[in-house]
C-alpha cells in the first residue's frame, strides 16, 4: 500500500503517462507551501483527452484509497484540478498550460525526476 506523498505524486504521474499525457512534471513543494507535498502537472491534447485523464487518475487513486478532497474546472476541461491533500493534480489543455506557467510560478519547488522514479513507485503499489 503506497502511502508516501512522493510515491503517490509518481503513481498519478505513471497513470497520466499510460493514457498519453505530454509534458508530465511532478514538483516537490514540501519546504515551500502548506497546502500540499506534491503537484502533478500535465498536459492533454483536448478537452476531452483532459477530461480522461482526470477520470483516469480519480478513478486509480480511489481504487488504492485515495479519497479525493476536491475537483475544480472538469466542466470547461481547460484546467482541471484534482486535491488528494498532500498531492494536488493540475491538469491543462495547451493553451491553459502556456498560459498559467505553474513551472515558473512555483521555480522554487524541486523538481523531481520521475524518469527513474515512476516505475518503482509504480511497482511499490
């Protein structure tokens, strides 16, 4: 049972991979915020693909206990965000991504490198 916010953060990065989001960053925002450990931030290439891959993770993370604090912009499908608590899920079209820059918003969290991170956290489950 995966329980660990990072390993959390790299299971919905894995979920997002396999339904094809582009541009996957999941950013440490442990010593910088209160509101939450981890964003996962991704892209879908249209409003349904961001709707999918919202129903995806919410679907995955609640299958492994994950209970869901809040939803925020599923009707528009431009930016949808998902709170698990410690680890909150942003998930834009292109155009919203571009536009609200969360990368350079928030260029004090720590990137963390999920190319050699995701398939063990994904392994842990």
């Amino acid at each position: 049972m995966i329980k660990n916010p990072k390993d959390v953060a790299l299971l919905t990065a894995k979920i997002l991979s396999d339904k094809k989001a582009e541009d996957i960053v999941v950013l440490d925002i442990s010593s910088i915020s209160v509101i939450a450990d981890y964003f996962v931030v991704a892209t879908g290439r249209s409003s349904i693909h961001v709707k999918a891959l919202a129903d995806e993770v919410e679907e995955k993370l609640s299958e492994k206990g994950f209970k869901i604090m809040g939803k925020e912009g599923y009707e528009e499908a431009r930016w949808i965000l998902l709170d698990f608590a410690d680890v909150v899920v942003h998930i834009f079209d292109e155009e919203a991504r571009e536009y609200y820059d969360l990368e350079r918003l928030w260029a004090d969290a720590v990137k963390v490198d999920i190319d050699s991170d995701m398939d063990f956290a994904y392994n842990k489950q």
